[in-house]
C-alpha cells in the first residue's frame, strides 16, 4: 500500500477535503468489513460493527496526530467495537442465525478449494475470542497488517500477541482436521455426530477433537496438511456484498440532526461539511451517494457486455496498426436506453513505438490496497507451466527475458486465465520495447527479440510488442502462465504500486535510456485490457485466444 499516498489523503480529509474523505472511506471499508465479518463469522450485526467504527473513525479523525498510524488506529477502533458488541450480547441474541456465513462467504467469493477451502471453514470451529484474533491474524499473514498493529489492536504486547497467535494456530489446525474428517467417510465419526446439531461449538470441537486423536482412518491424511500461514498468503480481501451500505451521515440522521450532534462531539466545521454536504464519488463497484451513504451497487465479477468498439490511442502513442482491427461494433436497438458497462471493450491492437523522445502522458490514480502473489514479492517463471496467482487491487510488474540465443523461433504468449474481477494494460516500461536496437549488444542481439546471427523470436500474428517491463492493474483475482514452446523466454512478476510505475516509464534518454515509457491507462474502463485473457480456465492455458473482450 502507498504509505505516502494515504498520508496525504488522511491529511486532505482532517483539512475537510469531501473527495479526500470519500477515498479514505472507499480505500479502507474493505478492511475493516474483514475483519469485523470474519471476527463475527457474519453475524446479523457486522453491518452495525462495520458502520459504527467507520462513522468513530470519521468523527474523531481530527484528533489523530499521526496519519502513519491511520492503520493501526482503525483497527483498533475496529476491534473495540467487536468486544463492546460481544458485551451487549443477550442469551437470545445468542441463538440468532448468521446474516451470510463469513466461511461460506470466503470460500465462495474468493473461489478457494482443497486446503485453503478447509481453512475458511475450520474458523467456525473457533471460539470467539480466537475467530477476533483470527481476524487480524489473516490480515496480518496477507500482508494487510504489521504484528505491531495486530498487538495494539488486542491490546497486549508483541510477546504476548506470539503466544496467543501460537495458541489460535494449534486450535486452527484442530479445527482444519474436523472439517477434513468431516468430509470423509469414516463410519465411527458418523455415529459420534448423530446427535449433533450440525452448528459448530467449542463442545463438539473438543469432542471431534478426541474422535480424531483416536481414529486411524481419520487421523491419516491423504495429502500433505500445508500450514495455514502459506495457504493465506494468497487469498485477498472479501469483496464487499452487493447492496451493503455505510451511511457516514450519523446512521442515517437528517443534515439537522446530524450538524447538532456533530458539533456536539467537537468536529470541525470543515469535516461536518464533508458528512452532510450531498456528494457522489463512483468507484469500481461502489458508490457514495448523497447524504454520505456508501452502497455497493455490483459485484466486481459481474457479467460483461458483448459488445466492442474501436480503441482511442493513448497519449504518446501511435496510431494502431490496420493489420489488427478491432471487432466491429453491434449496432443498438433505438428503443434501448440502458447503459452498459463499457469494461473489456477495448482491443489492446498493435502499435507503434512512441518517438523516443516522447514523455508518455500523465499515469491516472486507481484505488490500491496491494497484490499477494502465490509467488511471493517476485515470482521467476522460465519453464511452460510455470503459473501465479495473483489476487487484491493493485499494480503488477510483468518483465520480460527473451533467450532466442537459447532457442530462436516462434513465441508463445503468456496468458491470463480464471480471471474475476478487472484487469488492465496500464503502461509500458524498462527504457525500451523489445524490438528496440542494442547498440553494442553482445551474442550476436541486433535487438531484445534476437539478430541474424542468433535468429529472432517471433510474435503471433496480431501480437502487440512487449516492453522489457509491462505494467496491468488487477481489482480481483487471475492466474499468470508461463507458455514457452518454441523460442525461449521468461517472466518475472513483481506486486507493484503506481509510484514504481510513474517512476520507471519516466525515466527516459535524459537517463541513457533508449526511449521513454507509455501510458496506455485512460483511467477509465475503456483502458486497454491484455489480449491474451480469459475468465474461464482452460485445459492448456496456452490457447486462450488473441482477444481483450472479457
């Protein structure tokens, strides 16, 4: 996450800049819905917990000294909120059904199987004072939190927080045994749960807990139990539900209502202005509304449309090739009046390079709230086959190695498969395209993709030049493969963030560099998306067709 982007928004936002408390709301509401969803487990109250912390959170901003520990202040408001909640629970409230299972939630939205599904689903076994630090836990392991702010959320020190941590692992791993047993077929654990309500306890914990200590068909694993730590690396933050709403506008109260009790609680009048004051801010899935009210109003993997329209070059950027043309556009009924959303319109088509001397435009701002990567902070894929997932909201850098002195010929492209969510082409980096010349080159490379003395890697044809490096933006989730057949290449894949990227395609011939960057990014759904994309996921990655439309 870009620390000194935040700093500055939370600065905005103490000052009473409406669109800057608008982004902090946006930006960081995914956060605290996990963690108070997964504390809760779905409770029928995650909405009040997730509504009152955020509107604490804004009302008492002004007195938070230090917008470098925005994060760890929110999630302690986050975490109080949690146990004032638990506090206030009466027996009957006790018995009351989960809104939505957050288990079921993860799994389902996040689409994890095997070891990771078994995870998800082991934190109903959990106590509730474990689910709460569970809840950080998973953050923490995501790489969302420090250990330092999960010990300050708690409230006890960073020695204390290892061996609670510890504790909540060992009864986790208990729990990921129960579910695993439970979906087997030993007939002793069947008549040890007939009796059961089929609602997870500490009580049936402990009892499974024995059943499986003692049983060789359930204690015997069929596969290698990974440590929960490694499986969560690579799952991201549940996406908000459809229709939830934050209303920051006092719950709800009148602009009247809410100025009194504002003024009241001491917030300046510049902030007071920001919650009452009508605002309308779209965001990828969301939007806040007037009155303050935060309501998302799609899921980030919805449909796309079918339709197609020709590219607008990027500024900096030549006009595209003919020998590419985009699908023609469907002519629309007179009668239709709806807007579709324009996502995966945009052919990424061939172009040419920029004048070397050209500064690419001005790189747009989108949310970010970080990449995992299955492949850790750099995944070096050399081999066909070779795959990362990717998942959360971000950039990524993608570079480039071609070996055609290893093995000249025809190049296979990557792909991108199982794709939910958005992903775009944002720019191109490195200092050069891979067809530049090399002056000097050793081996026999007149360029990045070969000479005549090595022979040449060659692109399919339709196949847009790669850049030594080539910048995407994901919000979601989708999967990289490396499909080497013929000449010989590799990747390297790095999360990434815009500042990295506005810095590397600026760095142009002032720098010795062969040319500048390219932006490619509009900042809009009509930036280009990779041609080699698809939402299914394919036997063999390496035919996924030469189409942007997703």
């Amino acid at each position: 996450m870009d620390s000194q982007h935040w700093r500055a928004v939370i600065t905005a936002a103490q000052a009473g800049d409406r669109r800057a408390l608008d982004e902090l709301v946006e930006g960081w509401l995914p956060l605290v819905y996990n963690i108070v969803g997964r504390a809760l487990n779905g409770h029928a109250d995650v909405d009040d917990v997730v509504q009152e912390t955020m509107l604490r959170a804004v009302g008492n901003l002004a007195s938070l000294r230090d917008p470098d520990s925005f994060r760890s202040w929110l999630v302690a408001i986050a975490m109080r909120q949690i146990r004032d909640r638990a506090r206030r629970k009466t027996p009957d409230r006790l018995e009351e059904a989960a809104a939505s299972d957050f288990a079921e939630l993860t799994v389902l939205r996040l689409q994890l199987e095997g070891q990771r599904r078994e995870v998800a689903a082991a934190v109903r076994w959990l106590d509730d004072e474990d689910r709460h630090l569970l809840s950080l836990w998973w953050l923490e392991v995501a790489g969302e939190l420090t250990r330092r702010e999960l010990a300050a959320a708690v409230g006890i020190t960073r020695q204390h927080a290892a061996v609670r941590v510890q504790r909540m692992k060992e009864r986790l791993e208990t729990s990921r045994g129960i579910v695993r047993a439970l979906d087997g077929a030993c007939p002793d654990l069947r008549e040890v749960t007939g009796r059961w309500n089929g609602r997870p306890d500490s009580v049936w914990r402990k009892r499974l807990a024995r059943h499986l200590r003692g049983c060789g068909y359930c204690g015997g694993t069929r596969e290698a139990v990974v440590p929960a730590e490694r499986l969560l690396v690579g799952i991201a933050l549940v996406p908000l539900p459809v229709g939830f709403t934050l209303s920051l506008a006092l719950g709800g109260k009148t602009a009247a209502a809410a100025t009194s009790a504002a003024t009241s609680a001491g917030w300046s009048a510049k902030l007071l202005g920001a919650l009452t004051k009508p605002a309308v801010a779209m965001t990828a899935g969301a939007t806040i509304v007037a009155g303050g009210a935060y309501v998302v109003t799609q899921p980030p993997d919805a449909p796309p449309p079918r339709a197609a329209v020709t590219p607008t070059p990027t500024a900096g950027s030549a006009p595209p090739r003919t020998s590419a043309p985009p699908a023609p556009t469907p002519k629309s009924s007179p009668s239709a009046t709806k807007k579709t959303d324009p996502y995966g319109t945009v052919v990424d088509a061939v172009d040419r390079a920029p004048d070397p001397n050209a500064r690419p435009a001005a790189l747009p701002r989108r949310p970010e709230s970080g990449i995992t990567s299955t492949g850790g902070p750099k995944a070096v894929m050399q081999h066909r086959g070779d795959s990362v997932t990717l998942t959360g909201r971000g950039y990524v850098l993608v570079r480039w190695q071609i070996s055609p002195g290893s093995r000249p010929g025809g190049l296979v492209m990557p792909s991108w498969t199982g794709l939910k969510g958005r992903l775009f082409h944002v720019a191109s980096g490195g200092s050069r395209r891979m067809d530049d010349p090399l002056p000097g080159a050793p081996n026999g490379y007149a360029t990045g993709m070969g000479g005549p003395d090595i022979g040449y890697a060659v692109l399919p044809p339709g196949t847009q030049q790669m850049w030594q490096n080539e910048y995407f933006y994901l919000d979601g989730t989708v999967t990289l493969t490396q499909n080497e057949r013929g000449c010989d290449y590799g990747l390297a894949v790095f999360p990434s963030n815009r500042d990295a990227v506005d810095k590397d395609i600026n760095e142009g011939p002032a720098q010795g560099a062969i040319r500048y960057g390219l932006v490619r990014d509009t900042g809009t759904d009509s930036a280009p998306v990779p041609q080699y994309v698809t939402r299914a996921t394919p036997a063999d990655p390496a035919t996924v067709p030469q189409r942007s439309r997703v």
